[in-house]
C-alpha cells in the first residue's frame, strides 16, 4: 500500500508518461492523445499501451503498463469503463503516481459505485485520480498536451480549470483564436478524488501561472467549506476568477444532472465568493478579457484612472461603464488639464475623459498617455479609438506601446487598457498590442470592466493586508 501523494508535481510535470488504451486508429480517442503529446513537443518520455499494437505512431507500444521498462509517473487510462479497475490495479503494481481517467460512465451517470472502487483502489496503491470523465490536461511549460483537444495551445500565464468537458475543448480552440496565452488547461470531470480547490492551490504556487480561471457548475457535497477555506488562501497569492454556471433554476438543475454534483443557490454563492476573494464573471468572454489583463499588466497602485479618447461617444460608453463596474475617474486638477490641452485643438476636451477629438493622431495620444504615465495622481489608463483616416491604428499601437514601455524604463508601471472600435486594420492593431503587453478590446465596455476586475482585485488585497494588521496589532 502506498503513501498517498498530496503534490500534483506528477500531473503537471511527469517525467513519463503512459497512455492505456493508445489506440491504432486515427480519430479515436487514445490515438489523438498520444498525437497530440508528440506533436505538441512533450520532451520526456510517452508509452503508448494496448494489448493489440506493436508500435502506435512510432513509438513502441506496450501490452500492459507493467511491461515498461521505466518508472511511470503518469497514466492517462482511455478503456471503456468496465476495464478500467483492472487498468488501475496494473498501474499500482507499477507504481505509478497519478491517473488521468478520460473514460466516461461513472458517477455523470448514476454509476457512484464503480466511480467510488475506483478512487479506493487507485488510493491503496497511493495513486491520485484526476477525473475521471475528462479531456486531460495540458500544462505549456512542459510543452504537455495530454488531452485529445485542440493542439497548439498558446502559452502564456493563464491557467484554466474547467468542470465541463466539451465546453473546455472548446474553449482551447477558441483562445487559440483570440491569442490568449495558457500557462494549464485542466479539466476536472466528476472530481472523484482530486478537485478544483485542490488543483487552484498548486497553481498559485506555480510561477509560470499569473491568474486562474475556472468554469465552475457545482462542489461536490460536504467539499464547499474546504473549497472556500482553500481560494481565500489562493486569491491572496494570485488572482481567481471563476464563471459560475447554473445561476437560474432550471441552470442549476442541468447543472446537476451533468457533473453529478450539486449546484447550490446562486445568491450565497455568489456572497462567499466574494469573501473569498474571488472575482466573478457573468459568462466566458468576460472571464478571459479579466483574465488576459491580470496576466499582462501590473495591478493598480490606486483608485484614479483616465480615460483618453478620440471620440466623444466611445468616451461616454466608457464613462457608463466605469460607473457599472466601480472605476473611478480621477477629476483632473488644472495644472494636469494643462498638460492634456496641449494634444489637443482647442475645441477637445481635458477633463475626464479626455477628448482628443477626431483630429488625434498617434502624436497626440503619444503626448497624452505620457502625461497621465508620468503624472502620481493616475493610477490607471484606459485608451479609447475610433477608426478614422488621420489616426492609423497600427500606428497607435505601437505609439501606445511605445509610451508605455519607456515609462517602464523609467520605473514608472501602470495599467493601461485599450478599446479599438473598426474594422480589419484596428483588428490588427489590437493583436499587435496585446502581442506587447497591452490587453486591447473592441469596444470600450469591456476594457473598462477589465480594469475594474484589477481595481476590485486591488482593494480586496489592500482590505486583507489591513485586516490582517489590526488584526494582528491586537493580539
Ligand atoms: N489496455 C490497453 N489498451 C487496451 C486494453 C487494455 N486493457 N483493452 C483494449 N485496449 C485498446 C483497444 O484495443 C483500443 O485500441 P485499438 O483502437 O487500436 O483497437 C483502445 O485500447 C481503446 O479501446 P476501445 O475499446 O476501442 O475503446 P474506445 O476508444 O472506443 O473508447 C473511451 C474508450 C474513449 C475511454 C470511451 O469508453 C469513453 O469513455 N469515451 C468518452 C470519453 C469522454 O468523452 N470523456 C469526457 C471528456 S470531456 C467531453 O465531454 C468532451
């Protein structure tokens, strides 16, 4: 009997790694996993095994996980259901470390029994269990795919957990797309045996991960308090944001039926979330626009943030906004208004926001960010740009870019988000920006509700860290 492992170090940095039930034929399952190990570049050692095969995409294949010639630390188990025990009991003989069960047929759907033989026995041998009914895992700084999603992840320092499986697939493919960078993609299933709080915790120690994400339907029962008790310790290391699903009735319900887990009442979670210190988001999109914030700026020093913009109702949508998602615009005081009038003709306008007008060219934004860069009462920047003919957005950006990164040159960083509201051309621009460390969006709501998520993020820690202290002046 072995000692049960409580470091994940095996599931996101195995040395080795088998895969049960690699199969021979493109387009299934145990074939696409092992592919996309291989292709996705894991540098440590893949064995395929199944019974039937000699060699499955130029590897050696393996009759049981007990005839490789080497340690194994991770087995990614792709046999029916009905196998899978004996599976298990073969990769404790070997001494394998932790076990990512694909295999559907468990407690999703009333099959508690079998899911629950299946943790003791993998817990007799001391092995974890991640899953089962999942898609696998993927961790970028190991260059592991082990998943049968979409390959070509892009790395970066996004960590996603996700409790649904095909929305988790999709969702590769789709920050694939948007050029969002991942450090983990990990996809939890019924969570038999290791779960979200779990997972969360070994994140926020890792260094290659900035925030995490996860897609959450509903705890497992008699876990919540755990799970609560763990985030409010990873929400003060890094920044949490989760997407609650089955807020209405009828959601929940579905919820229930579909991890075999319960969904609890939106209101309460929605109370200890908060004083979790977790930042919740209304659906995906939102999530990831927070998320790729948080992974490339620098959180806010303050409360007073600027908007700079080219156009007097992008300006407006975004004053709404910052009312909606608690941004405060900074007054500015006459000397700093001074300094906006210079970028702009006399008609513009320098309170907040500061309205370049449509005569603004990359010159004139250059000259106004810096102002609000290198000036002590701004905490934090939101650009604003409408597409016209006198201001290329490419140029922009990189002028954005520019002004941002010799401010950091001169110690000075700041968070600075920006909307791009046109066509193809702005598209580009944008993907250049967030190419360069500056999260852009396509209209001007969603720059601000990101910057509200690093402001809310921002006053939670200050209000811990003050907490914390009186707290500790009293004992
Ligand atoms: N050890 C190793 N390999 C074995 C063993 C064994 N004891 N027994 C059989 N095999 C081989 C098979 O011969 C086969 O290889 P082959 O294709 O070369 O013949 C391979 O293992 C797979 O076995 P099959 O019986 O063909 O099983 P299949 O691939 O059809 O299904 C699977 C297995 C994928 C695990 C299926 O049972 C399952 O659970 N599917 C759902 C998975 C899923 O969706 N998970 C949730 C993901 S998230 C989402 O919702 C998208």
């Amino acid at each position: 009997m072995g000692k049960r492992l409580n470091n994940l170090d095996a599931l996101f940095k195995p040395k080795s790694i088998a895969v049960i039930g690699a199969s021979r034929k493109p387009g299934k399952i145990g074939y696409e996993i092992v592919r996309n190990l291989i292709e996705y570049g894991f540098t440590n050692r893949i064995y395929p095994v199944n019974p039937h095969a000699e060699e499955i995409l130029n590897l050696k294949a393996y009759p049981s996980v007990k005839d490789i010639p080497d340690k194994v630390d991770m087995a990614i188990i792709s046999v029916p259901a009905e196998k899978v025990l004996d599976v298990i009991k073969e990769c404790g003989e070997k001494g394998v470390k932790v076990l990512v069960v694909i295999t559907s047929g468990f407690s999703e759907v009333g099959n508690e029994e079998l899911e629950r033989k299946l943790v003791e026995l993998a817990h007799q041998y001391g092995m974890r269990v991640l899953g089962p009914n999942i898609f696998g895992v993927v961790y970028t700084p190991q260059k592991m795919n082990a998943t049968f999603g979409p390959k070509d992840i892009l790395p970066g320092g996004i960590a996603f957990i996700t409790q649904s499986g095909a929305l988790g697939i999709a969702l590769m493919g789709w920050t694939i797309l948007e050029e969002i960078g991942l450090s983990a993609v990990v996809s939890m299933g019924n969570m038999a045996d290791i779960d979200v709080a779990e997972v969360s915790e070994y994140l926020a120690n890792d260094p290659n991960t900035k925030v995490i994400t996860i897609y959450l339907e509903g705890l497992r029962v008699g876990t919540g308090s755990r799970f609560l008790e763990i985030m409010r310790k990873v929400s003060l290391k890094k920044p949490v944001i989760v997407v609650k699903a089955g807020r209405s009735e009828r959601g929940a319900a579905a919820a229930a039926s579909h991890t075999g887990s319960l969904a609890g009442l939106d209101k309460m979670y929605d109370a200890a979330m908060k004083q979790a210190g977790i930042l919740r988001a209304l659906n995906i999109e939102e999530m990831f626009d927070w998320a790729r914030a948080f992974a490339l700026l620098p959180l806010p020093k303050g409360e007073n943030t600027v908007i700079i913009t080219n156009g007097g109702g992008a300006g407006v949508m975004a004053t709404d906004a910052a009312e909606d998602y608690g941004v405060k615009l900074l007054d500015p005081p006459e000397d700093l208004k001074d300094k906006f009038r210079k970028y702009m003709p006399w008609f513009g306008s320098p309170k907040n926001p500061v309205d370049l007008t449509g005569m603004a060219t990359p010159k004139e934004y250059y000259g106004a960010i810096k102002e609000a860069l290198y000036d002590e009462r701004v905490h934090n920047i939101i650009v604003l740009y409408c597409r016209t003919a006198v201001c290329d957005p490419m140029e922009l950006a990189k002028a954005i870019v520019n002004a941002v990164s010799e401010a950091k040159r001169d110690g000075i960083e700041k968070p600075v988000t920006v909307a791009m509201i046109g066509g193809k051309d702005t598209a580009n621009a944008m993907r250049y920006l967030n190419r360069n460390g500056i999260p852009a969006y396509p209209i001007p709501e969603r720059a601000v509700s990101a910057m509200g998520a690093l402001i809310r993020y921002m006053r939670y820690l200050k209000t811990i860290k003050q907490v914390i202290k009186e707290l500790e002046l009293k004992v």
